[in-house]
C-alpha cells in the first residue's frame, strides 16, 4: 500500500507509520503529481502548501482516501474523487477552536470599536470616549452554521452573557433549519456565519438580508467569502445601516489591494489568518491521519468522511 504525504507532516507521522506502508513525501504539488499515480492513500496539504486540482487528476484507480487538513472543501475537485471512488476525510475540528476565537474577536472588535482605538494609538491620539460602548451581556447572536466551529462559537458568546440562536441543515437540536432565519434576522445584534460554502449558502448574504439586518448590528464571517454578495455588502457599509463588517475570509483571496472592502467603513479584515494557530493543530491533524489510517487499514469507518455530494 502506498501513501503520497506531505513532508512537512514528516517530523509529526514518520516514527508512528506502519513499516509495511510504502509512503512518499512531497515538497511541492510538482512533486506530488509525479508521485500520485500508483498511491491508495493521499495527504493532499498541510498549510501553506497545498496539492492542485491538476495534481489529483493525476492520481490512478488506486487512489482510495485522501485526506486534508481543511474543514471547507469548496476548493476541492470533489468530481474528481467521486469519480475515482475516493473517501475525503476532511479537517473539521482540527482548527476549530482558534477559528471560533477570531469569531468572539470579531464580536468583541465590533462592540468596542478597538479598529477605531488602535487608529487613534497610530495617531497617538489619546482619545477622550470610547468609540466602542456595546456590552455584550444581553445583545443577540445568530450563528449560521452550528457544527463544530460555530459551537465554539455559540459557547464562548454565551459565557460573555449573550443568547446565541444556531442554524444548522437539519434544525436539529433546537437550531433553526435554513429557511427558517432570514424571517428573524433583525431580532440579532450579530449575525455570524460559520457555515460551507456550498451551491445552497453561496451569496447567502444579500441586499435583502442585509436590509433586514437589525440597525448597529455586525456582520461576522468567517466562514468563506463568497457567502456574502460584496457589492450589497459595500452598499450597506458605505450607507451605515448596519454597525459593520468583521470579515475573515474575503473573496478572492488575496484581496486585491485596490479592492473598495479595504476601504469600506467600518469593515475589518482579517485576512484569512483566523485558521493559522499554533502547532497543536498540525499535531490534532497528523493524530487524526494516523486514527484514520489504523481504521482504513482495517477496513473499519474513518473519523470526518465528507459528504462528497452535499459538498461538505
Ligand atoms: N476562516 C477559516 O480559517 C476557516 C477554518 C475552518 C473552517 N472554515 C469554514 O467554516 C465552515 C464550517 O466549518 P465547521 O468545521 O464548523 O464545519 P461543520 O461541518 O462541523 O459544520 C457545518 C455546519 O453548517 C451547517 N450548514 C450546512 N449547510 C447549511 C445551510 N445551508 N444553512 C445553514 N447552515 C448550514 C451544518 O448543518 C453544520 O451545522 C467550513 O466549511 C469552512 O468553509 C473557515
Ligand atoms: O477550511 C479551513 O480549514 C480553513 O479555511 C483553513 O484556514
């Protein structure tokens, strides 16, 4: 059996791998491409590289799991897999908790107005009132998407006293299902969306949902950019009908630096940094590899097999 992984994975798998497993490492896609045609098994990224469409195309019949360290797989050629017969496991829950703290930053960001306070600083303005005055205890928050990282979410918010309303697919326990929170979307003072992006939650966040977003309220994404409809976004910020922007994700990325959301009011960007944390990650991600390889080995269920039709 063959393993085509990354060799930055190298320090964290090498000692703990079976000896029987045949196992390449790879540098750069280029690398990976040359090596893919005859693996059963491929680790197609470990940040900030990551393996091309073109790479797996390359890859033979043999190839029966990949594995990524990515929660979201909109980037993914999911055709290509389903059409090689391949299980994706992907990285939900490995980068779950640095993400949903950029979230409750985005929320603390916005109640506090610390963009204006750190202007001010650069000025060396020493200012006399808080440009930021909300108290989180008491407001309302809706996080658009409850899995593993809008949870997180949901859990801290509610610790600084805000009621936190979830939404996930299913509207199982006591969420909303997706057709059920455009009706209350002003009723939330943050409105957050932690869901994939997908054929359903693309541009999810239009003209109409940003009208009938509360006065004052923010808009929290660190989900995938493309869930947000920007030029409806940028209208809504340069008329100042909601309280801001605190987006993550942007789309494209990088964002051009000609792009009028670097300039917006009250918009801040994060720059898709919200995942990037500490080393425990790629730690969590090579101890889930090596779970997921015992189990596929042994014919059993893998942990995070995605769902290569509902795209996430
Ligand atoms: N900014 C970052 O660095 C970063 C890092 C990790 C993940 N993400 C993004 O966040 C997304 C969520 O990650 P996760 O680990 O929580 O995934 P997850 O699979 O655990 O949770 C996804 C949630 O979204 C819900 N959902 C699916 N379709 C929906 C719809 N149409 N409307 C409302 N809710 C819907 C699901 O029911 C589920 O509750 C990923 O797909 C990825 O795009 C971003
Ligand atoms: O999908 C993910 O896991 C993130 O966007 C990576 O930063």
């Amino acid at each position: 059996m063959k393993a085509v992984l990354p060799a930055l994975a190298r320090p964290l798998l090498e000692a703990k791998l079976p000896s029987d497993l045949d196992v390449a490492w790879w540098s750069s896609p280029a690398e990976a491409k040359a090596m893919i045609g005859d693996a059963d098994i491929a680790w197609v990224d470990m940040q900030p590289t990551k393996l091309t469409e073109d790479t797996l195309r390359a890859a033979g019949d043999g190839l029966k799991w990949v594995s990524t360290i990515y929660a979201g797989l909109d980037a993914f050629p999911l055709d290509v897999l389903r059409a090689r017969g391949a299980t994706l496991t992907n990285g939900v829950g490995i980068n779950a908790i640095a993400v949903a703290e950029y979230a409750v930053l985005g929320v603390l960001a916005g109640a506090k107005r610390l963009d204006e306070v750190i202007r001010a600083h650069d000025r060396a303005e020493w200012l006399r009132d808080a440009p930021g005055k909300i108290e989180l205890a008491d407001t309302k928050a809706i996080v658009i998407g409850y899995g593993a990282i809008g949870k997180l979410i949901g859990d801290r918010l509610a610790a600084f006293g805000v009621e936190v309303t979830g939404v996930t697919r299913s509207g199982s326990n006591g969420t909303l299902t997706p057709d059920a929170w455009r009706v209350c979307l002003g009723d939330y003072d943050w409105v957050v969306l932690a869901a994939p992006s997908t054929s359903e939650t693309k541009a999810m966040i239009g003209a109409a949902e940003l009208a009938a977003m509360k006065p004052g309220a923010w808009l929290i994404n660190i989900a995938r950019g493309d869930m947000i409809d920007d030029d409806a976004l940028l209208a809504t910020l340069n008329a100042g009908t909601i309280g801001g922007a605190f987006l993550d994700p942007t789309n494209p990325e990088p964002l051009p630096a000609d792009h009028p959301l670097w300039k917006a009011p009250n918009c801040m960007i994060t720059m898709h940094l919200s995942g990037r944390s500490q080393t425990k990650m790629f730690q969590r991600a090579a101890a889930m590899f090596l779970r997921n390889l015992e189990a596929f080995r042994a014919g059993r269920a893998m942990e995070n097999v995605a769902d290569l039709d509902r795209g996430y």
